[in-house]
C-alpha cells in the first residue's frame, strides 16, 4: 500500500536527499508517494508543518529545537529523526570588504582565524573613523548560519552585537543586495555564495566546514504528534532518505544530481555552480580557479545523517549564548528529545546498516572548531 | 524582485515609544507585492469601517515605513520570500512595539489554519485583545480567499482561449492541407480525440506542433 507523504522544502543544495528520494525512487520503494513542495520562506515552512500543510519539511536543525521550546512562535514539539547532510555553508563579502581585508592579511583559502583576524582591523579602523558599521546578513534567526557567522566573528573578538549589524535576508536576495552595497557580507548555503562569486561580485571567505569541520546543517522535521500517529510512514521517509542521501555521496552520481537540483522545480541554477558545492570545490574568487574544500559537503558519509542530539544541545548553547532565550534547566530534556537518534536507529533497523553506538558526541579536534574549542553535550552551557 | 533597502534604523539603546492613546482605530499595515490583493483587502477593511489602512508593496524601507505607521496589526502575504526579514526585524529591533506571530496560544490553531490556507501571515501587537482583532483577521481570510479563487478563475479563462486558439489553428493547418471545410476539419479533431482518449485542445496542439515540424 501506497502512503503519502508531502514535504516541504526550500531550493538550496541540502535539499539533495529530498529530490533524489523523488527521482531516483527511494521513496517509491518504500511505499511512499512523496510529493515535494518549494516553499520560500523559512516562516513558511515552519507554518504549513504547524497547520499540517506539510508532513515534514526541510528544516534548518535550531528551527527545529526553537519550535519545540516555543521561541518567537506557538510552542509545537518538532522532531528530527534524520540529519539532511554535513556543512554546505559559506561566508562571502563583498569585492570591496575583501580588498580591504586582502590588504589586512587576509588571503583565499586561509583560516578562519587570518580571515577573522583581518575583518577585526577592519571593523575596529571603521570605529575610529567613525564610518558605518559593516552589514553582514544571514537567512533566519535560528540557523547554522546565523550561529556560525556569530561564531567565527566572535572568535576575531568582533561582538556580532555590537560592532557590526546582523540583519535576515532571504537567499535569492542576498547576491543582489551584495551588489548593490545595501550589505557587506553574508552567510548562507550554496548555491548562493557560488553564484555571487561566479557574477563577479563577492569572494568566499571561508566555509562552514572551516569554521567547524563536522557541522549540522538541515534535517528532516515533522510534528512529535504526526510522528506517534504514523510511525510507519516515519520509519518509510528516513530509510528512503537515507538511501537517497548515500546516492548523492557517490561520486559518481553527483553530474546526475546537479542536472535533476538545476530543475526550476528543484533549486533552478546552472549545473556548473551546483557542481562546485556537490563536488566540494569551490571558487572563492572571481575568474579564480577552483579549491578544494575538503569535506564542504558531505550528504551520507561519517554518519552525516545521524541526528546526534548533541547537535541539537550546541543550538541550544548558541540560543543562550546570544540571548535568544533566558536558560532553564528544564529545556534540556525538551532539547534532546527534538533530535531522535532512536527514531533513526529504528527506521534503519531493517537495512543493516552500520550505526554509530552513542547518541550524542563531544565536538573536538579533528572535526571541532577551528579555534580549537571543544564542545561537550554533558555539560552545555559551559563554554 | 526589488532587493530590500539596509537602511531600517535599529535604535537598538533606544527606549521603548511610550504608549499611544487607546483609540478605537486600529491601524493596519499590509504588506503585499500583488497590488491587486493588496487593495482587495485595503477596500474591504474600509468597508468595514477600518479608516487606518497602509499598503506597503515595494519592499524598500520596510522598517521605516512600519515605524513610521506604528500598526496594530501586519499582514504580509505568504509569497512574499521578505517574510523572514520581517520576523527577524520584530525580534531584533526595540524601537517598534512587538508584533508576534498571529496568536501565540494554542486554542487558536484554527484560525492560523485557515490564514495559512488563504495564504496570509499575520502579526498583531503583543497585549492587543483578541476579540479586537477576530473580525479583522477573519476580513483578510475571506478577502485572501476570494482573491485566490478570482485568480484561479482567472487562469481557467485564460487556458481555456489559449485552447480556443490552438483549435483553431489546427482547424486552419487541416483545411489548408487537405482541403477541408471548417466543419470537417473540427469533426475530423473531435474524433481523433475520442479515439485517442485525448483532449481536443492537445491533439489540436499535437497537429500544429507536426506542421511546424514538416514545414
């Protein structure tokens, strides 16, 4: 028996999994017929899986944890029962903010650390002269990429509070709002940065894979309520997407994949800029060459899918961090029952696959930070 | 799509605006990029007697024209990708008194329901009552509602001339070549269609598509 599923998406390269489980049948194979749509918001996505518009959605992984604890909207209990993939992200400033920085020691390709470094000269020369604050934007509020950007500039001892503007930008607005001079920089996934690189009007400053070589991006979210009634259908999507996901790995299928994320109906931009962030080689300057950017996207490999909880714990650490939301003890427990590994561990029963024995993990050298900070889940707010 | 203007003030060490005078007159922002639906709902909160109505359509110095207006109630249409912008702009910026997300308690999931159906997000100032503003949310459902269905009844219409004219432009292809009546040409369409198990307007499409090929 067919069951149906309709899941909620936004075009960006992570939404990989999501389209190979459609064309290349997993999810048919499981029994499911799984209907895709493109949504353009974040609100949105997270709306239409509050009303039940949406079984799931493509969720960015604090999205998840904030619904659950009730930040800035109706408190609705999200589970992630599957990771959509590792990293993907990148930092990219305008031409001029780079020159600057190039001037500043910065060069391509270079840790975030120099590149911090030369953004903080820059940032405290605008203070003495007095000139405006640089603008960076990021895609939402409770994102990897709002946490990864106030990571990396707080680690060059920029406050991302106080010294520079912090300001939400939906993605097919941020190239040209970064030519207009309307922002300085951003941080978003790809293909975003490659596109503003490729129309000659940024440069790549580092990725996320960087700033924290293992880092959580999206996962699959759906309502904990919607889970309990349809566990079978659970257990249906994270098998199809999980098989999805290890197909997009293979070297061998990425030119297939950039062809089907190039579909209007996917993420519609050229295959060649898709490429660059499937293959993990990016151009981090116009009419540069391409870099190697080791592991900038990882969709399956290294337990890329596993909803480690203690993912959801360092979101939960960052919330506070930036005051987001005061701490209680009490959100502990509703943090980690947001990403389910058990969920993930059951679905794949089936399959045999190899499992990671723990459900959460301390975050260190050398897939940690690159400022050599370790995370430990046993004792989140430490840091 | 207009990129949006930076240029909002975040007076984040300002002070909270002091409180307006209880008026009756709750002021209403819509933001919108469909001038028509804008006005759709703009006319229909007139109707009913609401007199403070502001449309914003181009996204440029949204923060500044939300300041400006300091609205009770903001509705932005779910299309519209600046709904994040927004949001964010509510959590961040001290200087506006706080909309939130339409109703933040659960009794109220119908109604997000249905807006979201009709494709509308609203966003009311905190501590406003409820009851103050039911009627208006259920004004701009019904006004969403019907806007989406006059579109849709829209696009049928259109499709369906766009289907007359590809009729009878194989009409024409079939009297030209084979030298048909009017008549014969459309009972020869009709049939091929009953036969194939086919529109008419696609097996129309399918000759006009063959005469381009071969000519």
């Amino acid at each position: 028996m067919t069951e149906s599923v309709i899941v909620g998406f936004i075009p960006l390269l992570d939404c990989a999994p999501l389209a190979a489980a459609v064309e290349k049948g997993f999810a048919a194979d499981e029994g499911l017929d799984l209907t895709l749509v493109r949504e353009t918001s974040w609100a949105n996505i997270r709306d239409r899986v509050v009303v039940g518009h949406f079984d799931a959605a493509h969720m960015l992984g604090p999205m998840a944890v904030a619904s659950t604890l009730g930040i800035g909207h109706l408190q609705v209990p999200i589970v992630a029962p599957i990771a959509l993939g590792v990293g993907g992200n990148a930092i990219t400033v305008s031409n001029a903010l780079w020159e600057q920085m190039a001037a500043a020691g910065a060069e391509i390709g270079a840790d975030p650390a120099r590149q911090g470094a030369a953004l903080r000269e820059i940032v405290s020369g605008r203070e003495r002269d007095g000139a405006r604050q640089l603008t960076f934007a990021m895609v939402y509020p409770f994102s990897c990429h709002n946490y990864a950007l106030r990571y990396w500039l707080a680690a060059a001892q920029i406050d991302p509070d106080r010294d520079v503007r912090l300001v939400v930008l939906p993605p097919p607005l941020l190239v040209d709002a970064l030519r207009e001079h309307q922002i300085d920089g951003f941080c978003v996934g790809e293909p975003w940065n490659s596109l503003a690189v490729d129309v000659g009007v940024g440069h790549i400053v580092t990725t996320s894979t960087a700033i924290w070589r293992a880092s959580p991006e999206k996962v699959l979210g759906c309502r904990l309520d919607w889970a309990e009634r349809h566990p079978q259908r659970v257990g249906a999507l994270v098998r199809a997407l999980y098989r999805a996901a290890e197909w997009c790995e293979h070297p061998r299928n990425r030119e297939e994949l950039a062809h089907v994320l190039a579909e209007p109906r996917y993420v519609g931009a050229p295959v060649d800029l898709l490429m660059r962030g499937l293959t993990s080689s990016l151009v981090f300057a116009p009419a540069g060459l391409p870099r190697s950017v080791e592991s900038f996207y990882v969709p399956a490999r290294n337990a890329a899918t596993f909803p480690w909880r203690s993912h959801a714990l360092w979101f939960y650490s960052q919330m506070v961090r930036w005051r987001q939301i005061e701490a209680k003890p009490e959100h502990l427990a509703l943090v980690k029952a947001t990403y389910r590994p058990d969920l993930y561990r059951a679905s794949l029963h089936p399959l045999h696959v190899p499992l990671p024995p723990n459900d959460t993990k301390v975050e260190r050298a050398p897939n940690g930070f690159f400022d050599g900070k370790m995370f430990d889940p046993a004792d989140p707010l430490a840091c | 799509m207009p990129p949006i203007a930076m240029a909002w003030p975040l007076h984040r060490h300002g002070s909270m605006p002091e409180e307006k005078p209880t008026s009756d007159a709750l002021r209403i922002l819509i933001v919108d990029q469909n001038v028509m639906r804008g006005s759709v709902l703009e006319d229909g909160l007139r109707e009913a007697g609401y007199s403070n109505v502001v449309v914003v359509r181009d996204m440029q110095n949204l923060m500044r024209r939300i300041l400006d207006n300091d609205p009770d109630v903001i509705f932005i249409d779910l299309e519209n990708p600046n709904r994040d912008v927004l949001e964010q702009m509510f959590q961040v910026s001290r200087c506006v008194r706080r909309p939130i997300a339409m109703f933040v308690d659960r009794s109220d999931t119908d109604m997000i329901e249905a807006a979201v159906d009709a494709g509308v997000g609203a966003y009311v100032v905190d501590g406003l009552k409820k009851e103050r503003v039911k009627s208006i949310l259920d004004m701009a459902v019904s006004r969403y509602n019907a806007f989406a269905k006059l579109r849709d009844e829209l696009e049928r219409a259109k499709a369906a001339l766009d289907e007359r004219k590809v009729v009878e432009r194989a009409k024409g292809i079939l009297m030209k070549e084979r030298g048909m009546t009017e008549a014969a040409a459309y009972a020869l369409l009709r049939r091929a269609a009953m036969n194939e198990n086919r529109r008419l307007a696609e097996v129309a499409q399918s000759i006009v598509t063959a005469a381009r090929l071969l000519k």
